[in-house]
C-alpha cells in the first residue's frame, strides 16, 4: 500500500500536500516525495527522500515556491529498494506521476517500447510514467486511455502534465482513490484521511474512468469521454478513525485486509497458472539443490514456518525442520551449503531472527527470507527474498503478514515440487488455482462474523482455552493459541489432539473452550475420536471443519464450515477464523487490541 495525494485550488499546495501525507503515512512509510506545479510558466519542482515524511519535510524547508497545484506520494516499496530515487513522484519527459499498486507486466513493457535506457528507478511506476510521455502529444485523456489499455495490474494514478497548469489528472484500478471539491479547490488521495481536514463530502473514483481537477472543479469522465456523476458520500469520521478506515481497531482493519494482500502476494508471481519467481531474482537452482530445509522465525512468523514444514515436506519428501529463531542461534544447528534457509518475518528487523540468518549464512548455506518490509535489514543481508505485499501491519498481532507469509510457503512449495518432479504441470495449476480461491474463502468467514462473536463471548469468560488438531489442523492451532493469548490475556494452548490423553487432558473443566480443528479428511475420525474426550469432561466445544463434514451428534456447541474443499488449503479461512475470534474475545474484554500490554510491533531486542 502506499499513500497519495493531489490537490489544486486556492491554498498553499505544499503546506496541503504535507500535511496530507503525515495522514497518509499509516499507508506507508519507507520514502515520501512531492511535485509542484509553479504556474508560472512550466515549472515544476521536486523533491523526494527516502525515509519518513518527516524526512521529506525537513527537505522542503528550504523550498521558495508559490503553487497551488502538486502531488505528493508516501511509499510502501513494492519494486525496486527504498531509497530516494525510486522514491515517488516519478518524472518522465512532460509527465509526474505517482502510483500506488502493482504494475504486473512493467517488464514486458520495457522491452516493447525500448524503455532500458532511459530509466533512472527500479520501479513499476517510472515505467508507467514513461508509458504516458511516449504517448502524450497534447492530449492528456488520449495518453491515459491508451496507457491504461497497455498495462495490466492495479493502480492508482495521479498525473500531472508540464504544459497543462494547475490540473491533476487521476485514474484507478483496483488501488482505492477518493476525489472530493469544497470552496479551496480540488482534493484527491488514497482515502479520506487526507481529505477530512477539509471537508466531509466525497466520491470514490470510478474504475477505469478519468478523474480531472481544477481549481474550480471535478469533473468525471469514461474512457469514450462520456460524462459520469459519481455518488457523492459523507463521512462522520476524526481523521484517527479514517487512518482504520471506519474500523475500530487497525487489527480489524487489518483483518479484513486479507483478501486483497493474498491477491496481492499471490498474483504478480503467476504466469499462465503457474508458480514463477523470475521477477524476485530466485533462481531454481536454489530450490532444486537444496537437500533439506531449515525455516527459522520467531511468534506468528515461526507458526506460519510450521503450516510450511506440515505442507512442504511430505510433498518434497527432504527434512524440513522448523527452528525458534531465539534457540536456533545458540545451538549448533545441522546447518550447511545443502541447506536452504528459510527466514521468514514480518518487520524485517526481529534481532533474533536477524542472528539466526547470519548464522546460517557462516554455515554455509544459502538464506531466502520471506519478508513484508522492503529493504529491511533481514531482506538486505539474504541471498534472495519472496517479499510479501500485505502493505504495513500497524497492530501489534500479525494478522494479513501470517496470511502471506502462508501464501508465499505454498507459492515456493509448489514451485519445488514442479522443479523437482514431485508435480506435474497440471498438478502444479489445480495447486495454484486453489491457492489463488484463499482470498474468496477468506472474503466468505469475513461475512459470517456474529457467529464469531457469539463463540468469544463463551471464550473471554474463561481463563484457559485449548486450540487441538492433527497434521495441519495441529500447525493451525498454534497461530490461532498465539493470537489468543497475546490479546486477550487469556492462557492458551496449542496441542496435538492425540496427545491431549498424556496428561493435558487433566486441565480440561466444566466450559472449558476447546477449539477443536478438523479440516483433514485422512485423520477426521481420529480427530473426532479426540473431540469426544474433551466433551466427555465437560469442554465447550468450538469446532471447525470443511463443509459438508459429517458432524457427530452433540460432539460441539459450536460449529464453523469452511468454505475450502481441499485439506491442504483450508488454513486461510480458518487462520481468518481464529482471529476474528481472538479479536473478539480481547475487544468484549475491553482491552487495547492494537497495543496488547508487554508487546511491540517488532521485537529488535534479545
Ligand atoms: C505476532 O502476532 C506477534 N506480534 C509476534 O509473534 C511476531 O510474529 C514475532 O515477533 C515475529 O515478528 P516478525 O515477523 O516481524 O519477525
């Protein structure tokens, strides 16, 4: 995600613009540039930093120009490292444009309009920037047309053409863009957060349509010139409200999030309904040597390393261990150059885990890390990285990072098993087109959110709570006791259903919660089996399992189907489960659900 704004009127458009992307930054963090149009005659001026706003802030000080026109653009780094020249907004011949999404074919278009030479960035964007130049020849709303006809991907677009004063030219796919004109002038940005300041009234830019603003209006058009009238909308928000965009808590937001981050990670990886990762620089000989795998992380990045081992090794049929990132680093780990280690973390600066890739790295063996923040310390010190696009994960539970992390494990699984034999192309396309149905599934349990409800009202009365399954209900449970007990303070634990009956079994009491995973069809009727025996003391038990499973009768008090056919593809709309049942249980118990006590965002200490 990253974060835009455009304004034209009668204001002090830097002072407009900056302010703006200080709302914004929630969206993104890592650079933030501005263009401004000066009015007289064909000046523009420009400046962008790598950093946070308030780096780019400093920048402007010195900046002596009056303008009434401008953009300005806070990243989250998708292509291309984190620094000033890949920083936004983007120039190219008469065009500055600032993007947020994901042009997926940049690369094709570079080589078709002969581009190589003439680019400054690593980025997407400057390739769609040089698009709109080569075709602009007086014409703003030609040159968007046929750009946008040209690329695939999402985008959120906001231009501004040299020879055209004090108008901005806006256009959307996907990336969300919100327009709105009061008495000062014209705003646009990513969402309302930029825009509340000034009013209250807006509109959601149409997909594909043109959005142009001047000083003294909006006007929308489609791609054949036609005039269109968007719905206007008002917003009651504080701009605290807005940054969660109407969500009480960045978690929820985040939540909810998921579908579009699944898509996001998952997309820009496929060609032709396969697995590829010439765009991240993997080679497959790193896969395809390799003679066993070590996944090292800490907390909900380790529990996803879990779900990876529980689907990759018997596929792959090599040892995959899976190593608490804090204990990895002082054992003497069976690590050398026939292993691959797979580092994964969120924030990219987990100091334990930062040691263990470094340790690895002294072994011998090669390091890719799966991270979400670019140009992270973890992400520069690997030999290759499978970034995530979840955008920034503002609450301290990792919710839309888990999700990801997941769906690049099974991306670099499935991609294994095609270098290595193990799957057929065709196997390897139903793997990826059931892959591709996680962010459907996950949409589905986003809309069956009372029932949740109801089982956390049973759950935040009680002091302990059981999470149980086998295989990879087992590695589900582990994410979903974490997310649990880090906030909602309520003692959780993860256990293999059969290995309940040795001893855990004594702790279960009248209304214990059991949440009780039994999505795999080979082993259900054990799981089953395991279910009765908490039943038989007294559990209240929360079951989750495929739809159409047969259900026992009185085996549980409560029952979610999920909606994913495949055992091995159910962990996405159960992991959505278990933590909107997390989230509920903490916000019925009245507790900062963002900022859990004794936590942070990213654990830079031993
Ligand atoms: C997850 O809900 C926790 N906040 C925590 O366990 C986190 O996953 C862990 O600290 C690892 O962080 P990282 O992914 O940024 O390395």
């Amino acid at each position: 995600m990253c974060g835009i704004i455009g304004y034209t009127g009668h204001l002090d458009a830097l002072k407009v613009l900056l302010q703006g992307l200080e709302q914004l930054e929630y969206r993104g963090y890592d650079s933030a540039g501005i263009a401004l149009l000066s009015g007289k005659g064909d000046d523009k001026f420009l400046i962008k930093k790598a950093g946070p706003v308030a780096t780019l802030k400093d920048a402007c000080e010195k900046l002596d120009v009056e303008s009434h026109c401008g953009i300005g653009h806070t990243r989250w780094a998708t292509h291309g490292g984190v620094n000033d020249t890949n920083a936004h907004p983007h120039i190219a011949g008469k065009v500055t444009l600032i993007h947020n999404g994901i042009i997926e074919n940049y690369h094709n278009i570079i080589e078709k309009f002969g581009f190589r030479d003439s680019l400054v960035s690593e980025t997407d964007t400057e390739v769609a920037a040089r698009l709109l130049d080569y075709y602009y020849s007086k014409d703003p709303y030609e040159a968007i047309r046929k750009t946008i006809r040209e690329i695939t991907g999402s985008y959120a677009f906001c231009i501004m053409f040299e020879d055209i004063h004090d108008k901005i030219f806006c256009v959307r796919n996907v990336s969300p863009m919100v327009a709105a004109h009061m008495k000062d002038g014209s705003f646009v940005a990513s969402d309302v957060t930029a825009v509340i300041p000034y009013t209250n009234r807006y509109f959601v830019i149409p997909e594909y349509q043109i959005v142009t603003l001047t000083k003294e209006e909006i006007f929308v058009q489609d791609l054949e010139g036609h005039p269109v009238s968007p719905e206007i909308l008002e917003v009651n928000w504080n701009i605290e409200a807005a940054q969660k965009n109407g969500f009480p808590h960045y978690m929820l937001k985040e939540i909810h999030e998921q579908p579009e981050a699944l898509r996001n990670t998952i997309t820009p990886r496929l060609k032709d309904g396969l697995p590829d990762f010439s765009e991240d620089g993997i080679p497959d000989e790193v896969l395809a040597e390799c003679e066993k795998i070590s996944i090292v992380a800490c907390g909900t990045a380790m529990y996803a390393g879990m779900v990876g081992k529980a689907l990759i090794e018997p596929i792959i049929k090599i040892p995959v261990s899976v190593n608490i990132a804090s204990e990895f680093r002082y054992e003497s780990p069976l690590v050398d150059e026939k292993t691959l280690v797979l580092i994964v973390s969120q924030s990219g600066e987990t100091i334990d885990t930062l040691a263990a890739l470094r340790l690895s790295k002294e072994c011998g063996a090669k390091v890719l890390s799966i991270v979400n923040v670019k140009g992270s310390t973890i992400a520069r010190e690997s030999d290759y990285v499978f970034y995530t696009h979840a955008g920034p994960e503002i609450a301290v539970a990792s919710t839309k990072a888990y999700m990801v992390q997941l769906a690049s494990l099974y991306l670099i699984g499935c991609r294994m098993a095609m270098i290595r034999g193990k799957f057929t192309e065709n196997t390897a396309r139903d793997f990826i087109s059931r892959l591709s149905g996680a962010s459907t599934a996950v949409e589905k349990i986003l809309e069956h959110k009372e029932q949740i409800k109801t089982a956390a009202s049973v759950v935040a009365k009680a002091k302990d709570a059981f999470f149980v399954g086998r295989g990879l209900d087992y590695a589900f449970s582990l994410e979903g006791s974490l997310k649990l007990k880090e906030i909602s303070y309520i003692h959780a634990e993860a256990y293999a259903a059969g290995e309940l009956k040795h001893g855990t079994i004594a702790l279960i009491e009248e209304n214990t919660p059991v949440v009780a995973l039994a999505t795999q069809d080979h082993i259900y009727g054990k799981t089953i089996s395991n279910i009765r025996e908490v039943r038989a003391r007294g559990a209240f038990v929360i079951l989750i399992t495929k739809t159409g499973a047969e259900i026992p009768e009185d085996i549980c008090d409560i029952h979610f189907a999920v909606p994913m056919s495949h055992d091995r593809f159910t962990v996405f709309p159960v992991a959505a489960i278990l933590q909107l049942l997390a989230y509920y249980t903490s916000d019925m118990k009245g507790l900062n659900v963002d900022k859990p006590r004794n936590l942070a965002k990213s654990v830079t200490v031993e």
